[in-house]
C-alpha cells in the first residue's frame, strides 16, 4: 500500500505535445480510473508511471519518494497489459514465479505464495498450463495473478478488459473491484471504456488531448461535469448540448430551440445575453403533452423496456431523448420538456460548467434533486 | 414430385462418372511419371556412388558402372576410415572426417551465438550507431564469400593461422543471414513481453536468458540444420587454409584423392564420399525431430 503523487507531468514527442502537465495525487488504496479516448494519452501517463517511458517534465512520487529516474524493476510497481503479455513458453506457475525468482524469494515461501494468488484467482488447477491452453479469460487471471503475487506497491492496469469478449467483460470488471478492495492496494486504471471507468473507480480523471479535464468521483463526473467535453464523454446515450442565450438578470436561459428555462440553482454571474451551451441528458428529458420543445422524431431505437428516440428541434439541433413505454413513429412532433433541475450550464466559448450563484438554501435544494435523480 | 428418370439420362450420367473418373486416373499417373523421373534423377547418381563403393578397384578401373551391390563394401570402407587412399592421400578419412565435424560445429554454434546476440543488440536497445550497425551487417549479404577471400586469407595468414582449426573456423562465424533472420524473428516478440519483463525486474542479460533464447529455440534448430550443412560443405577456404593434412576436411580430402585417371582409388573414393554425405543427412534428420518439437510447441 502507497501513496502515489503525480507532479506537473509533461511528455513531447519530438514537438509534439502528449501530455500537458498532469497533477494527481492517489491516496493508499485508492483505484484512480484513467478515461479518455484514444490518443488522449492516457495510456503515456501509465507508461510514464511505470517508468517504460521517461517524462519530458514533472515528478512521480510513490510514497513521497520522487522515483521519476529510477528503472521499473525498482519502482516495486505491478502491471497488468492489454494483451496479458505472459510469457509463452512458461507454464502459468512459472509465468507467476518469475518477478519473485528475480526478486530472490526463498523456494518455498515462493511456491506458497503463487499458490494462495492461483486460489484467489480460481487458477490452482492450471498451475501447469502453457498460457496457449487458457481461455482468454483465464490469461486475464494469470496477468492479474502475475501482478498480485508480487505484492507491490502500486498496480498499474492498461485496458486489461478490452481483449475479452463483453459478457466475460462484465465479470472480470466485478472481480478487479472486489480484489483490489479486498488487497487494498492503490492502482491506476486505464480504460475508454466510460462504463468501466464509471462502476470501477474511487475517483476517474477523465483525460482530453494530454489534460486532465476532470477529477473527481464517478458520480460527481456524471452529475457536475466540468465542461462540456467531459458531459459528453462519460454517459451514455451521450448528453444532448442545446445553444441559449443568457437571459437578462441571468436567471433563465433562452434556448435557441425556443422555450426559456428558469435556473432554479442561482444566477450565473455572466453577462446578460452570453451565449451558453445548455446540457441535458437523454433519460432526463420528459415526454409531456404540453412540453415546450418540439421535436420531429427522426429515428427509434428500442432497447426493450426503453427506446432511443433521435430527432431534429425547430432549430436544426439533434436531440436524444430516451423514453420509457410507448414510444412515438418516425416524422411524428414528440413534445418534450426539460426539468430546469436537470440542465447544466455551460459558458459556449470556454466550454466550462458555469455554476449558479448561491443563494444558499436553492443551491442545498438544487443538490439534493440532483443527488435523488442520480440515486434513481 | 419427381419426373420419371429415363433409362438414357441414367447411362448418361453413368458415363460422366466413367469419364470423370478415367481422367483423375490419368491425371494421378501424369503426375506420379513426373515425380518418379523427378527421383530418378536426384537419386541416381547417389545410387551408383553406392554401388560404385562395394565393388574391387579393378571393376571401376575396367570402366563398368555396376548398378547392383558387389562383395567388397565392407572392406572398401575399413580401408577408407582406416588407412584412406593408398595411391594418393594416405590419409585415413577417419581423422578427416573428425576435422570436418569440428569445423562445422564449431561454425554453427559461432554463428548461431554470434548473430544472436548482434540481433539482440540491434533489435531491444537504443545507442547510437544502431541503424549503422544493422546497415553494415546487412551489406554484408551481398557480399559473396570469394569476394574478400584474398583480403581474409591475408589477415588469417598475417595472425599465423594457417593450418589451424582458428584459421580455418573464424573467418566463416560472420553471418549477416543468421542476423537478419533473428532479427526478424525478434521483432515479432511484443513490445509488452519486454515491458512485462522490465516490470518483472528482468534485466537485460536476463531478459535474454529466460525470454529470448527459449522463444528462439525453433530458430535455433533451423538455422543450426542450415548452418551445419553449411559449414560441412566448405569447400574454398579449406582449400586455401589447409596446405597439410592435419586439419584437412572431408571435402578437401576427397578431392586430394583424385589422381590421374589410373592413380585413383575409385572404391576407396566412393566409399568417402558415401561416409561423406552421412553426418550432414544424419544432422537434418534428427533435427526435424526437434523442429517440428518446436513448431508445434511455442506458438507466439
């Protein structure tokens, strides 16, 4: 168990800006999930972390202890890969064996040591298998069981659920929580998938061209994205983005779509008139006879109990809304309205989260909505 | 439902299947002559240098090739392993053939441990100069052998090595195929087993050992088939190097047993050759045994 402190991290790559100076502190025991789209360089900060690749700038500190210069093999850091990378030509005992045989342990205490990691992992009858007779779930066991046998200071994941098919996907994502709960050892986590990172972290920082855009809880991700990439990147079906207008006083938005929406959690200390982006997500939007937002549903998805409807409002905007029970036919005008609680506002030229000014009691008011729509 | 099936329509098809069948017969034949003509003249001079070495002297000397065995192979070949051709070497084709095993082995295993350590070099590290190095390698190729033969026998001379097992192995170790081959070889191995290693706390050195070398072991015993024929069949620089009998090859002493035409040894010269083709044939034969060991067993 350690603490991990990531400094001002920079990486170039030959002029090219990959990361841009990266702050993250990991408290002991914590899983941190690194999410992002590809090329956000998510998976060079890890790299970085583990030492196969040396920052352009910045420190890493692994219980205060800044190892920014040191090789791998002496950072005591545990890394589980994509592709599992176990060694072919070893059964899956020695494929555990190996960093402890480098590292010295005594034969026994190393035999024993495999063996209660192979029960942990449900691989105590595969000890004497070459990784090619494994299923691809049980490679991700035996990568995993590589990392835990060598009990380090910090576990380092690199989109290891990503070869595996998507009900196995499910499975392993619910033992990696409870194994890392139950060894409390502090890991970082690297993944684009949103769901993974959302049901696996303590905390994500979701990454955007080399920036941590946002750090924070899972929940507080969905439920107060700082700006707009991150509204739209984790939730799915993603958030709809409406443009609006600031109204004057700066107490509703009018929305280029037409109607103006009060904001019941406080003024935003804007400029009348500031063009603002407005998020709303999909599941939030109500389907209401005398709603204010017309739209001609274009397309539906059915999900089975839910259905996707994709249509166009008067403004030319696309909007998903997601409906439960029966859902309207193609070139129908669905009216709709949006529960002022649930938008999130965003300045359209930063792209960042404008918060409502308190007015203490509406922003308490405001917040327990937003906590009782998250808990639903 | 179906229409009633003609009496005709019957013979018809019944004839196709005639047709169809007497054409796979030809075509099987078609082959088969090819293949066996294909044999015969692979095999065939093989086959009279076999039977060539159980007959007498004089019935090669009278111009006859017998294609059946004759009564004095056994004796052909004591003679040759122990005493070799009375007319011309002198030389027992026991000690040339002992020559020759060394120096093949000696030149596999060189140039197994010398391209694949140069590989390894070349393909997991960054220094200057890499590309510089594979590149020089890599020319190297279209180089043939005869090329810098006379700059090589100068060096080798110069040192003192003629008439030597040094002289005659070291100069043949370089191989710029070998490497290349590894080095192809090597960069099929993931980036991510070198990274899960250096996670591991293998170094280098160690790295090689555990991970490379087993990976290699398939590659190992292909090129050492390769390299060992290779090696067993030189014939040029041995004839350079080797002025004495005392590290002479097998190759070199078959043709130092040729004469004039009525100074050979003729049985005695196809009993050599005979012994000759053994260890390169046993070499690939007990190797594909290992080969195919390893084909089967490290998949990547």
């Amino acid at each position: 168990m350690a603490t991990l402190t990531i400094e001002g991290v920079r990486k170039d790559f030959s002029g090219t800006h990959v990361l841009h100076g990266i702050d993250l502190a990991v408290a002991e025991g914590e899983l941190i999930v690194i999410v992002g789209a590809s090329g956000c360089g998510k998976s060079t900060l890890l790299r970085i972390v583990a030492g196969l690749e040396t920052a352009s700038a910045g420190r890493i500190l692994i219980d205060g202890a800044d190892v920014t210069r040191l090789e791998p093999k002496d950072r005591d850091i545990a890394m589980v890969f994509q592709n599992y990378a176990l060694y072919p030509h070893m059964s899956v005992f020695d494929n555990m064996a190996y960093g402890l045989r480098i590292r010295g342990v005594p034969k026994a205490e190393l035999a024993q040591r495999v063996r209660q990691t192979a029960d942990l992992l449900g691989l105590g009858e595969l000890l004497s298998r070459r990784p090619r007779q494994l299923s691809g779930g049980q490679r991700q066991r035996v990568a995993m069981g590589r990392a835990i046998v060598r009990e380090p200071k910090l576990f380092l994941f690199d989109e290891p659920l990503s070869n595996l098919d998507a009900k196995l996907r499910v499975a392993m994502r619910a033992e990696i929580k409870r194994l890392q709960r139950r060894l409390g050892v502090t890991s970082l986590y690297v993944t684009h998938d949103q769901v993974e990172a959302m049901t696996l972290g303590d905390r994500l920082v979701v990454m955007h061209q080399g920036r941590a855009e946002q750090v924070a809880t899972p929940m507080e991700v969905w439920s107060r994205p700082a700006n707009t990439f991150v509204a739209g990147f984790i939730g799915a079906p993603a958030m709809n983005f409406l443009s609006a207008t600031l109204a004057p006083g700066g107490e509703a938005v009018t929305l280029k779509a037409g109607p103006t929406i009060p904001l019941i959690d406080g003024r935003r200390p804007l400029p009348d008139g500031a063009p603002l982006t407005v998020g709303i997500r999909p599941e939030h939007l109500v389907a209401n006879g005398e709603g204010p937002l017309q739209l001609k549903v274009d397309l539906v998805e059915p999900l089975g109990a839910e259905s996707l409807v994709h249509g166009i409002l008067p403004s030319g905007e696309e909007l998903t809304v997601r409906l439960s029970g029966s859902s309207p036919l193609p070139g129908a005008i669905l009216p709709l309205f949006a529960p002022p609680m649930m938008l999130h506002v965003f300045d359209a030229e930063t792209g960042r989260r404008a918060d409502g000014l308190p007015s203490q009691r509406r922003a308490e008011g405001a917040a327990s909505v937003a906590k009782q729509a998250a808990d639903r | 439902m179906h229409a009633p099936v003609s009496a005709a329509a019957l013979a018809e098809a019944d004839r196709a299947i005639r047709a169809a069948d007497r054409a796979r017969r030809n075509g099987a034949l078609v082959t088969h002559a090819i293949l066996i003509l294909g044999v015969a003249l692979f095999a065939l001079p093989i086959w009279i240098v076999l039977m060539g070495s159980t007959h007498d002297a004089a019935t090669i000397s009278r111009g006859e090739v017998p294609l059946l065995p004759g009564a004095e192979g056994l004796a052909n070949y004591l003679t040759a392993w122990g005493e070799g051709s009375a007319k011309t070497t002198r030389a027992p084709v026991s000690a040339m053939m002992l020559n020759s095993f060394v120096m093949a082995l000696l030149i596999t295993f060189g140039k197994i441990a010398i391209s694949l350590t140069s590989a390894y070099a070349v393909v997991f590290f960054r220094f200057p100069g890499r590309m510089l190095a594979f590149w020089s390698i890599f020319i190297t190729l279209m180089l043939p052998v005869e090329v810098r033969i006379f700059p090589t026998f100068k060096v080798v001379s110069d040192l003192g090595l003629v008439n030597t097992y040094a002289g005659l192995i070291v100069p043949l170790i370089a191989s710029a195929t070998a490497t290349l081959l590894f080095r192809q070889f090597f960069l099929t191995i993931p980036d991510e087993l070198v990274e899960a290693a250096k996670m591991d706390g293998a170094g280098p050195m160690r790295f090689f050992k555990d991970v490379v070398l087993p990976l290699s072991t398939t590659n190992m015993a292909a090129l050492f088939v390769i390299m060992f024929v290779y090696g067993w069949n030189q014939y040029l620089w041995p004839l350079l190097i080797t002025t004495t009998g005392d590290v002479e090859t097998i190759v070199i002493g078959i043709v130092r047993m040729l004469g004039s035409e009525a100074d050979t040894d003729w049985h005695i010269v196809m009993a050599t050759t005979v012994m000759a083709l053994l260890p390169p044939v046993a070499v690939v034969i007990l190797m594909q045994r290992w080969f195919v060991k390893g084909l089967v067993e490290s998949e990547k």
